[in-house]
C-alpha cells in the first residue's frame, strides 16, 4: 500500500499525484508515485463493470478494445495488457495523457452514464504503457523480412509516426523529413509539458528511430528540399504537415511588441524545458514571470497559454472570450484546472485594440449573446458603449490554426485543396488527388486531436501498403 502519510502531501490532479511537494526529495516522490499509479491502476480496472455494450470503446477513435486492457490489469495481467493495449495504438502511453477522455471513452463509460463515476480509462491506458516501457517489453520494430519499397513522410507529428510505425513494421524503408530539429510535431513543441512529459515522447523517438525510421530534421519541405525530389524519391508519400498558419487578430496596436502568437509562446516555453538557449525567451519577449498577461480565446490552446503563464510566475493571469462558459469550445475540465490554478476568465468580451508600443493594456469591448447562427449557436453582439482597459504586458493571441497553402509554398500542380485549404483526401485511405500520394491528420481534418491523427496515420500506411502491392504487380505482370 502507498505510504499515505506522504502521499497526503502531494497535490492531486483528478485522481492522479502528479506534482511534488516541495519538500518531497525527488526519488521518494517516484517510489510514491509509481506505487500510487499501481494501487489507483488496479482499482480503477476493477470498476469496469465489463458491461457488454461497451461503449467507451465505440468512441476511442481507435477503437481501443478497453474492457479487455481493464479486465487482465484487474487481474494483474499487466503484459498482456499492454499487448492488447498496444495492437490498437500506436502511442497508448500520449494518448493515456492527453486525449480529451471525458469526451471521447470516459465520457461514454457506462458507469458514469449512471452517476458513479467513469473508470479513469486514460490513466490505466498510460499507466499500462509507462509500465511496459520500465520492464523493457516495449521493442524498437524488427520487422522479419526487409522491402525495396520506400516511403517518404513529410511531418513527424503523431500522424505521419504512426504511418511511420506501421509501414516499418512491414519492412517498408521510411524516411519522415521535418522542419523542426526534433520529432514530435504538436507532441513536442505545441502541448505542454506539464500535460506530457518531454521524455516521455522522445523515448517514442528513440524506438522509431532504433526500429529503422530514418528522420530528416531541421529539413523544410518546400525550402530545403523539393516536394517532387521527395517524390521522386520515394514509391510513395505522405503529407502529415498538421496546420500552422495562426488565425491572426485584425485590430489597432497588435503588432505591438508584447503581442504574441500563441505558438511561439508555447514552442519557446517548451524548448526552454529541452534546456535550449531561447533568445526570446530569455530576453522576457516570450516569458510571463512577473507579467500581467491576457490571453485572448476560448479553446485548448488557450487553456494550455494560461496555464503556462501560471506556471512562468504571472503576477496575474486572465482569459477573455467572447461567449460565456457554456459556449466555450475548450475543454470544461481544462477550464476548471485553469480557474483552480488562479486563472481569471472574462467571458464576453472581445479585443478591440492594444494599448501602447509595448503593450500596456488590451481595449475589450462587451458582448452578449444574441440570435443562433445555421449551426443553432448563438453569436456574440456588441454592447455599445461597454469598452474598458484590460491592463497587460504580455498578451497572447490563441484563436486558432490554419492550414498553409501547401500547392502554392511546394509549387505543386494537381494536388487539390478543400475550400478550407485542408488537404482533400479520401475517408479511411487518405488518397489524394495525387498518384501515390497519401495526407493524414490535421491538414486533413484542420485542427483536430492527436487521437484522430494516429488513426489517420495508421490507416494511410494500411492504403499505402496495398497501393505499393498493387503497384508491383502491374510491374510485374
Ligand atoms: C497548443 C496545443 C495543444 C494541444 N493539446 C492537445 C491535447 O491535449 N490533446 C489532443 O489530443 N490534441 C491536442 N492538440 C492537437 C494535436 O496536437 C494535433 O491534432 C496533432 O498534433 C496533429 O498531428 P499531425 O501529425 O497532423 O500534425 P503535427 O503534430 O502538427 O505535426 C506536423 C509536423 O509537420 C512538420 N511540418 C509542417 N510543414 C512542414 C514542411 N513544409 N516541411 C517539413 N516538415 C513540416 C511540422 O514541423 C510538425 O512537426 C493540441 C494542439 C495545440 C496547438
Ligand atoms: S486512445 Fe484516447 S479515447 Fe481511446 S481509450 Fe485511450 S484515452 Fe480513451
């Protein structure tokens, strides 16, 4: 049983001990902590009622066969729990971290629906995983026959590594190329690391790359290297470059200096935890220590800014949005841990300007909700007259993600775009306009979860397979 007189002393994030008390030395806080994971893992598996009609099952986009991974780790069956956990998924142990649970698997557990209370599904699944990982039964791929074939994968976000993952399993020659210098995507530079560890995706980075995924970092597609080079590289491709492009603010003074993007704010923060020399970082420009900060938007990303600007020591920390809770497109959970961390929320207002060279406030206007827009939701109108000062020295702008327009920064012709300028690719295959060329996760879907991008991953490598069978049997015949 966990020592409970220490475990008293750590703070509880759902059910979950995940920060050290300061005077906790670092090695007591793990032994606690791994004995708490195991105690909480079991007892959380013994809840499931193994229902029959599982639902959460049906809404994990992996379709994740939960109650099984449940029942063997009630059992105590950790091994085989993680080799079923693991057939559906490729990353079980970010997924266990960071999918939004309440609205996919939890959210339709059984026993909630009653009343009682959702098996903690997510944290069994990561704590199935973190085990695997510490008994070394998690192995770099070995696929048993190599294959001429070769993929070309641009974007090592969750998308195109678990198409990576898939396609190296069967012996396929994969080469992922990526702007950035570290693998991850999203899972590094965007999410927090207090939501996910760093280590924790880079230890996946290390199996991908011992497994024989050969990266191509700090290469910009388009800039370093060619889309066609790529192409005429490889048997076939796949776009998994996710979506960039910030949804930026039109209004006076937002080039003022400390008016910042929420992705460079939260990329700087999260190099800065690598231990990387972060100019901007150092030099205040992409720091909130001492600040009064505003963040402007409603989704995750925003909850994750403010609780990053917590974290980094604001003196004060608010969220203006321009509906009311209710109407919020984030998380609730995430709105509760931000409002718990001292997070002030000013609902119905929006930005009407900023104030001075360096910003010293943002000028909000009042909002109520007035008639539904085709969707039913109701849209935010003006309150004449309502405009105030909110004072700030740091604000940051999180309205969201945009794809690039990938035809034109790669110059390539007949790669056909939705209105949106997603990437058109066929539900379940990703085929593209393209011969042999695949897109996956967010620049398909726009702006999306990283569930749905291993699960766009994984199904491109299955089309990819068949295409590339296919392909030397018209070759052969
Ligand atoms: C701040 C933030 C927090 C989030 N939190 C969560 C969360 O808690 N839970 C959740 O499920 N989802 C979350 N998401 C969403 C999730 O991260 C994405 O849906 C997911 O990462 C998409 O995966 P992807 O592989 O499609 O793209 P990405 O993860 O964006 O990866 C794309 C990769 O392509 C590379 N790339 C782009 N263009 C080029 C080019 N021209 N040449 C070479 N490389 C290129 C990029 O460098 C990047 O590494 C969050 C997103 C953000 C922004
Ligand atoms: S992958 Fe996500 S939705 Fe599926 S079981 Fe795991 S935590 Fe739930």
């Amino acid at each position: 049983m966990a020592n409970q007189k220490m475990l008293k002393f750590v703070n509880v994030d759902r059910d979950m001990p995940t920060k050290r008390a300061p005077d906790l030395r670092k090695q007591d806080f793990e032994e606690i902590y791994s004995e708490y994971a195991a105690v909480k893992a079991e007892e959380q598996s013994s809840r499931c009622s193994q229902c029959g009609v599982p639902y959460c099952q049906s809404h994990c986009p992996l379709h994740n066969n939960i109650p099984d991974w449940l029942r063997l780790t009630a059992e105590g069956r950790l091994r085989e729990a993680y080799d079923v956990s693991q057939a559906t998924n490729t990353f079980p142990e970010i997924c266990g971290r960071i999918c939004p649970q309440d609205r996919l698997c939890e959210g339709n557990c059984v026993i909630e629906q009653s009343g009682h209370g959702t098996v903690t599904i997510g944290s069994v699944e990561k704590y199935i995983t973190d085990t695997a990982f510490e008994n070394g039964w998690v192995k770099p791929i070995s696929p048993s026959a190599e294959r001429a074939e070769s993929v070309g994968i641009i974007g090592a976000g969750p998308g195109g590594l678990a198409a990576a993952d898939m396609l190296r399993r069967q012996g396929i020659q994969v080469t992922v190329y990526d702007r950035y210098d570290r693998g991850g995507g999203l899972l590094t530079y965007g999410i927090p690391g207090f939501k996910l560890e760093k280590d924790v995706v880079m230890k996946r980075m290390d199996q991908l790359e011992a497994g024989g995924i050969e990266f191509r970092l700090n290469c910009n597609v388009g800039e370093d290297l060619s889309f066609d080079a790529i192409r005429g590289k490889h048997d076939a491709v796949l776009i998994a470059t996710g979506v960039y492009k910030t949804r930026a603010l039109q209004a006076p003074g937002v080039g003022a200096e400390g008016v910042v993007r929420a992705l460079d704010y939260l990329t700087a923060s999260n190099r800065k935890s690598f231990g990387d020399d972060v100019e901007e970082f150092d030099s205040g420009a992409l720091n909130a220590e001492g600040k009064r900060v505003v963040v402007i938007g409603g989704g995750d990303t925003a909850m994750d800014c403010v609780r990053t600007a917590i974290r980094q020591g604001a003196t004060s920390v608010k969220c203006l949005y321009r509906r009311d809770k209710a109407n919020m497109p984030g998380s609730q959970r995430e709105v509760q841990n931000a409002e718990e961390e001292g997070v002030e929320f000013v609902w119905l207002s929006a930005p009407k300007g900023f104030t001075g060279d360096a910003v010293e406030g943002v000028m909000v206007q009042k909002m109520r909700l007035g008639a539904p827009d085709p969707t039913g939701r109701q849209m935010p109108e003006l309150i004449e007259g309502s405009d105030y000062i909110e004072d700030a020295d740091l604000v940051v702008q999180a309205l969201g993600f945009e794809p690039e327009d990938l035809p034109k920064l790669w110059g390539v012709n007949g790669l056909e775009v939705t209105r949106w300028g997603t990437v058109k690719a066929n539900y379940g295959t990703g085929e593209t306009s393209l011969d042999g060329v695949y897109a996956a996760g967010d620049i398909v879907r726009g702006a999306s979860l990283v569930v749905w991008a291993i699960r766009d991953g994984r199904e491109a490598a299955e089309a990819i397979m068949s295409y590339l069978s296919n392909t030397a049997s018209v070759a052969a015949e």
